[in-house]
C-alpha cells in the first residue's frame, strides 16, 4: 500500500581524492597520452558534494551537486576547478530490500581546462549537458547504478574532442547507518 507522503533526503559530504592511478601512460611510440585521457591525474584532489532527493509515492527526483579543486602532479599538470551535476528523475520498483529505480537523467559538468606549469592548455576545456537513461538496483546493502547519456550541448573550443556519449556503471556497499547528525521529528 502506498502512503500519499513526502519524503526526502539531504545529504552532505567532503572529500579527498588520493593520486593512486598512473598519469604517464604511453603510446608504443613512446610519446605520452594528454592528461585528461590518463587513467589517473597523480595529484590529491578535494571535493565537496551536495544530494537531495524528493518524491511520493513511488515517483521522485535527485539532484547531485559535486565541486572539485585538483593538485598539481609531479610534472606540473593541473586540473583547474570543476563543478558536476546530475538530475534523475525515477520511478520505484520492488520493496525497501530489493528495488529498482528507472529513470531519466541529465549530466551536466563545466572546467576551463588543464594548466600545464600554471599555462592554460588549449583544446582540454570542458562544457558538456548531456541527457539519457539509467537505473538504480539495490539488493539489501548492494546498489549498482548505471546510464547512459547522449550529448545535447556542448561549448567547444579548437582541438576539444567533442563529448558524444557517455556511459556510466558504479557499485556501491550502504553501512547500516543507525546515527545521524540531524534527526527529523517522526510525530509530524
């Protein structure tokens, strides 16, 4: 049965992101791939990120905010400061342990660019929306999400590859969280 109720969720996170993966990938050739097509940056970076999410009954939206500042790597590379965001709107399928969320999703993310010892590089600016389709499954404490977007604007500039599409997947272990910093009241 379901409750004609509201129901919504806020939550805040920072971050770091630590510089694990490699940044000096190469072609046989020996000539080295642009950062922004390395499989790492190799520098720390830190983020904030913002998410809420609203629905009734079994139709909601979620909105993901996400800010990213970059350090520099070892060879003088930096990703200059990056703002993502994502849109859902979704459909509820199943119970509380196993569900799946179909939906309609927007990506959205703006940088001005790599700085390579602090000169701006052309053609690595980013100015993308992108549209499309996704799920969320969860099975009790397991979620795995995926998308998959298609470009519907995007500022170029010379010698940006251009954004065609997008495809997504994560996989994600919820703890059971029995404490919050902020409690709502359950007799309203």
């Amino acid at each position: 049965e379901l409750e004609n109720k509201w129901k919504h969720r806020f939550q805040l996170a920072l971050g770091v992101k630590l510089p694990t993966g490699n940044a000096h990938h190469e072609l046989p050739t020996g000539i080295r791939h642009s950062l922004l097509l390395q499989p790492g940056t190799g520098a720390a970076d830190v983020f904030g990120f913002a998410q809420y999410t609203i629905g009734i009954n079994r139709w909601g939206i979620m909105t993901n905010m996400q800010g990213r500042y970059s350090g520099e790597n070892a060879i003088g590379e930096q990703l200059n400061p990056a703002f993502m965001g994502t849109w859902n709107v979704f459909y509820r399928l199943g119970n509380e342990t196993k569900m799946v969320l179909p939906q309609i999703q927007m990506y959205y993310e703006r940088m001005s660019g790599v700085r390579m010892e602090n000169i701006m590089q052309e053609g690595t600016m980013m100015h993308v929306l992108m549209a499309g389709v996704g799920a969320d499954v969860y099975l009790n404490r397991l979620a795995i999400n995926f998308g998959w977007h298609h470009a519907i604007f995007e500022e170029t500039e010379f010698g940006n590859p251009e954004a065609k599409f997008r495809a997504t997947i994560g996989i994600t272990w919820n703890f059971n969280q029995t404490e919050y910093l902020l409690k709502s009241n359950e007799n309203e």
